[in-house]
C-alpha cells in the first residue's frame, strides 16, 4: 500500500499519454479495409501494458511485450505494403510501449515524452512543408555544418593559450567563431521568417546582449552577400548597440547601484542616442515584402573566421597596451577596455567608484570616454565586414549617440 500513489501515479501518465497519441493517430486512422493499424484503444492498451509490465519486475515479460509489438507492426506494414508504405503508426506504437515502461519509474520524463511524440505526430504537415518546401538545401547543408562545429569540432579544440597565435586560446577563438556564424543564422532566420523591417531589428536586439560587436561584424557580412538588404541590416546592428547599452546598466546595478545613478547623464545619453538611431535606422528602411527574401547561404565561414582573427589580434594589441600603460590614468584603461568590451570597461569604472577612487564627475567622463571609444570600434568593424552603404548607416547612428552622450556628459553635476 505505501507504493500505491507511485503505482496510481505512473499507471495515469501512461494511460492518458497514451491516449493522447492514440487520439492523434485515430485522426489519421481512416476507416474500412484499408484503415491504419491502431487507434485510441490500441495505443492506451500499448503504454498500459507497458506500465503494468514495468511494475511486474520481470525482465522476460517485458521483453516479450516488446517483441509482440515489433511483430504487430511488422505485419502492418506488410499488409499496406501495396499503398504508401510509411511507418510512423508502427514506430509510434511501439515508443508508447516505450514510454509506458519508462512511467513506472520516471513519470515526469515519460508525460514530456507523450507530448512530444503528441506534437511530433499532430505536425506531419507542417513539418513535411518546411522539410521539402521551405527549407533549401544551402539551408540544410549550412545548418549542419553549424551543428558540427558546434557540437563535433568544438569539444576537439585544445582549450590552452598558444604563443604564436599571441598567446590566443583556441578554444576560444572557435568558440567565438561559432558564435559569428550563430548570429550570422539569426540574422538570415529573422529575415526569411518575419521580414528585413522588423525580424533583422528584433534579432539585433537579441544579438546584442551577446555581443554588439560581433553583431557589428555578422550584419556586415550579411550586408555584403546581400547588399539590397544593407539598410535592414544597419538597423539590426544598431538595435544591438542599444541591447548592449541596456545591459551597461544591468552590470553597473549588479556592482553598485550608487554608481548608476551618479552617472545618469551618461546612461540616459546612451541610451536615447542608441535609441534614436535605431528607430531612425528602423524607420528609414525601404519597404521590401518578406515574400521577396530569397534563401541564400546562412553564414560565410571565411567571414566568420576572418573576423575572430581580427578581434584576436585586436585582443592582444590591447593587452599589450594595457602592460605597458598600466599606470595611465582610469580613463585611459577603460578607453583601452572598451574598443573589446563596453561591459568590461563600464564595469571598472563602476567598480573604482564604488571604492571612492573616482569621483562622479570622473565617471561620468570616463564612461563618456568608453562608449565614444566602442562607437568608434564598432565604425571600425562595420567598415571592415559590411558594404559601403552598411557601414555609412551604421556610422551615422553611432555617431548620433556619441554626440548625444557628449552632450549629457557636458551637463554640470551639483555637489
């Protein structure tokens, strides 16, 4: 008796998961001679069998379950070997069966498992649309070569600095190249799915609390593969200078609040410059229907590589600087700081102020230093990855909020 909540428990997931499968399937079930295998009472009596034969601790009598529905299937589909031969009722059956087995002692895992084979079942049409419709083989091709550097190479890299790459890891270095390409995807993704207008804008804003950076450099590369696009994707790149800016603020609250509100002038700057430029960049955009998106290569490998190398190297002139000038003063570091990372460069500052090194006034012109110095990178990047009209667009909104930023630095803090 101290087991029946876990007998009841386990014996209801498999029923109603298994119904649930079972509706689907009498959906598709037909009627007469030529009607599918099973149907709601089939697949109830599947996953409670496999359920109750779980419970019954007998190895043998679960595996004869097994093979009577492997059998079962098997005769099916040679009975409808004459018409369309698929065998997803067959293979349905038999991972209820499964999953029955699997409820007796992980309910949770086995209720999540119903409904995805639920939902994998309820979405043939859709899913046999995308797979021969919707998605091209570029498509397929570029989102496996992702997944395996990724998931196959990536694990491989030594995860160690090399001297002759100027001390790089270059672990890192593909890691930073697979996150190139990923949101060179998510810029291509937003474009066929919701339009160069506003999907490039939504996944610029996503992208950007990533990195705005490397945002900078995917739009460009995609601006050069397709330039008729170059507007949408100034726009994106913008949308991810503002996310980024927001996220200055996160990391200034996490270190010291105080420090946030001391340098409101600052943050308000930044944020209603990268703000203006991303709704004027947004607005100015031509009007182009998501019908007409063609499908096109997802990334560019060789710029993706091109530009991990190039930050690289970025990276370790900036180190080097950061020996030799390490006494220079805060404002200096953080510039320094910023043309890699504007988070890492508002963090000291907010952190020297937090410790009373610097003064409000201070850190208000340090961070009006930093984000002038990051602008400036990022017109750097844009120029260096996009096409003339990429980086003209993308300079202009920069520029914007630097001016804006330089204004509200310029505004007299009382004592």
């Amino acid at each position: 008796m101290d087991n029946f909540p876990s007998l009841f428990a386990s014996c209801a997931v498999a029923l109603g998961g298994s119904i649930l499968i079972g509706i689907e399937r009498e959906r598709h079930k037909g009627s007469g001679p030529s009607r599918g295998l099973a149907g709601v009472r089939t697949f109830a009596l599947a996953g409670f069998g496999g359920v109750i034969a779980s419970h019954a601790g007998q190895p043998a009598v679960t595996a004869a379950g097994a093979l009577f529905i492997v059998l079962l299937g098997a005769i099916a589909y040679y009975r409808d070997l004459g018409d369309d031969p698929g065998i997803t009722t067959e293979v349905a059956l038999f991972v209820t069966y499964l999953l029955g087995i699997v409820a007796a002692t992980n309910a949770q895992l086995s209720s999540a498992g119903f409904v995805v084979v639920a939902c994998l079942l309820a979405g043939k049409t859709r899913l046999h649309h995308f797979a021969t419709k919707t998605l091209t083989s570029v498509e397929l091709r570029d989102g496996l070569l992702l997944a395996a550097a990724a998931l196959v190479v990536y694990p491989l890299i030594p995860n160690r600095t090399i001297s002759f790459l100027a001390n790089a890891n270059p672990n890192h270095l593909w890691r930073l190249i697979v996150l190139l390409m990923t949101l060179q995807a998510v810029g291509y993704v937003a474009l066929r799915v919701m339009g160069p207008r506003y999907g490039l804008a939504i996944a610029g804003l996503a992208s950007g609390v990533v990195s705005s950076s490397s945002t900078m450099g995917a739009m460009g590369a995609r601006s050069k593969s397709e330039p008729q696009y170059a507007a949408s994707y100034a726009a994106a790149a913008l949308c991810s200078n503002l996310s980024s800016m927001a996220l200055l603020i996160a990391v200034g609250i996490a270190i010291d609040a105080t420090a946030v509100s001391a340098s409101w002038p600052v943050i308000a700057g930044v944020m209603v410059g990268s703000g203006l430029a991303a709704v004027i960049a947004i607005a100015l955009q031509p009007a182009v229907n998501a019908e007409k998106v063609s499908s096109q290569n997802v990334f560019s490998v060789r710029q993706a590589v091109g530009f991990a190398a190039l930050l690289t190297a970025l990276t370790a002139i900036v180190s080097l600087a950061t020996k030799t000038f390490g006494s220079a003063a805060a404002e200096v570091g953080a510039a320094i700081a910023a043309t890699v990372d504007m988070q890492a460069a508002g963090a000291v500052l907010f952190s020297l102020f937090a410790g009373g090194s610097v003064d409000a006034h201070a850190l208000n012109r340090g961070l009006a230093i930093a984000i002038t110095t990051n602008a400036i990178s990022k017109m750097a990047i844009a120029s260096a990855a996009g096409n003339r009209a990429y980086a003209a667009r993308t300079s202009a909104g920069l520029a914007l909020a630097i001016v804006v930023v330089w204004i509200a630095a310029l505004i007299p803090l009382g004592d």
